[in-house]
C-alpha cells in the first residue's frame, strides 16, 4: 500500500453539508457475498464456473457485476463463455436476487462506526448519500438490514448501480449524486475502500476518507485525505494509518466538521 497523503484538510472553506457513501467494502465486507452469489448464478445457469478468492480479486478491478461477468469471458474464456456472453444480464438480475436474499437473512454486518455515524450525521443535520456501483436493489437490502425502517428517511440520494453509464473509476456517480443533493463538492465528504473509488470521488473534486477492505487492502490510497483501518467506536479504537487526523480514535461529525474547517495561519 502507497501512503503519501497529498491533502491533509479539506481544500476549502465549506461547512459541511453531507456525507457520501460507497457501499461494497466501505459500508460492508460485502464482497464474499457477491462472490458466492456470483458463483450461484453461474451453477443455476449451467455453467461449471467457480470465481475463487485469489481470481476474484482480480476480477474486482472490473467494477459493476455486469461487466466483470463480460472481462471474465473475454479475458478468460471459460467454458460455455460464448453463449453465457448473450445471457449475462439474465445471470446478473438473478445474482442480485440471490445476493439481496442473502443479505436479508443476515449475511453482512456492517463495518465498526459505519451505523453510529449515520445516525449521527442525520441527527446532526449532515446530509447522506450513496454513491456506489452496486445494483439498487443490492443496496437497498443493505440498508434494511442495517437501518430498518428507517433506511428510507436517512439517505437523501441513492446513486447506484447503471444510473450513470460510466462507472468508477469515473467521477460519473459522485457527480450525479452532488447534483441530486444540489451541493458543491467543497460542502460533502466521500468514504470509500479502493483505489477507483478514490479516483472517481477525487476527480469529482471531494475530500475523501478511506478505510481499507478485505480485497482491495493493498491498493494505492496516497490520494486519501485520511486513511484510518475504519469509522472505529468510543470503545473500540481505530488505527490511523495515513493523512489527516480525524478524532481522537473514532471518526464522528465534529472530527469531519474540523477536517472541513479553515486552515487558519
Ligand atoms: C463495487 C462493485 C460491484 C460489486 C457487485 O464497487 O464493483 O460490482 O462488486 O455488485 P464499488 P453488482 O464499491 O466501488 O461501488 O453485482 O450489483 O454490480
Ligand atoms: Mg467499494
């Protein structure tokens, strides 16, 4: 892992006005669970497929399901890939079933400080949003089973999955959903595990916290303003690893707020 922070604040004088979310890694280890389910929408399609950890963290440098699927057959060509080609967005819409079935029996668990801090932020009046490659309805069923009832009134932009055409390591999602929160990207801070997720929220212009994830831990991260091993807990530290300093072992609103204040001299 390369750590030069290059930004140790955010570069403006903005108060903070929201907080945007990648999902898969950042919110959630999520990624066994779409590997699983992957593999058995590849069984229930016929196909003898089996994407193994040491394959499928190469196969995550292909952001979004539908298109890893498609460098998997044409960098690969594994059995059947030919007819699988014309199939893929039957297998991908039943990947996802399988996936949101899973995670509404309790598959993930959420990353330590993630729930605090949204509960947090909105009752603090910081704005949410998300801002992912994931499929909506992968994402929706996360939240349910991390919010509840609640998932609804958190969040005010769900951006995910094909809603723009071109994925991270393209700004493209940071910058629709900053346009849905009608907010200047001086006013948001993005939260993200990988390297592309860096790029895309960094070409939108944002400030940008990383924690690490399980498959993407040796990415390059020396664009983070703040690297921490995760949001942490008051009784449960984190560990900082690069950048800026946010809090005092767990990242909370006044930590942000104070990342986004003014350098003063
Ligand atoms: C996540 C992805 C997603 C998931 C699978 O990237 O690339 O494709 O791996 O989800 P990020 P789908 O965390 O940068 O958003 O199968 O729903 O695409
Ligand atoms: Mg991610």
């Amino acid at each position: 892992m390369l750590f030069v922070p290059q930004q140790k604040r955010c570069c403006n004088v903005t108060p903070l006005n929201a907080l945007i979310f990648d999902v898969d890694g950042t919110f959630a280890e999520t990624e066994e669970t779409h590997r699983r389910t992957f593999n058995e929408a590849f069984r229930a399609a016929g196909l003898d497929w089996n994407w193994d950890p040491a394959l499928y963290r190469d196969l995550l440098q292909t952001t979004g399901g539908k298109e890893r699927i498609l460098h998997y057959i044409e960098a690969y060509h594994p059995p059947g890939g030919d007819v699988a080609r014309d199939n893929i967005l039957a297998m991908h819409a039943d990947k996802a079933l399988r996936y949101a079935a899973a995670v509404a029996n309790g598959a993930l668990k959420p990353r330590p400080g993630m729930v605090r801090l949204v509960r947090e932020a909105h009752a603090a009046g910081v704005r949410l949003a998300i801002a992912t490659t994931s499929t909506p309805g992968s994402v929706e069923a996360m939240l349910k089973a991390f919010f509840g009832a609640d998932a609804n009134s958190l969040f005010d932009v769900i951006a995910a999955g094909d809603v723009v055409s071109n994925k991270k390591p393209a700004p493209d999602v940071y910058l629709y959903a900053l346009e849905k929160l009608g907010l200047p990207a001086s006013a948001c801070i993005a939260f993200e595990d990988s390297h592309k997720g860096l790029l895309a929220a960094r070409a939108a212009g944002l400030t940008v916290i990383v924690t690490p994830s399980f498959y993407l831990s040796a990415d390059d991260y020396s664009t983070a303003t703040s690297v921490v091993s995760d949001l942490g807990e008051p009784d449960a530290p984190n560990r900082y690893i690069a950048g800026a300093h946010i809090g005092h072992g767990y990242v909370d609103v006044a930590g942000l707020r104070a990342l986004c204040a003014p350098i003063r001299d």
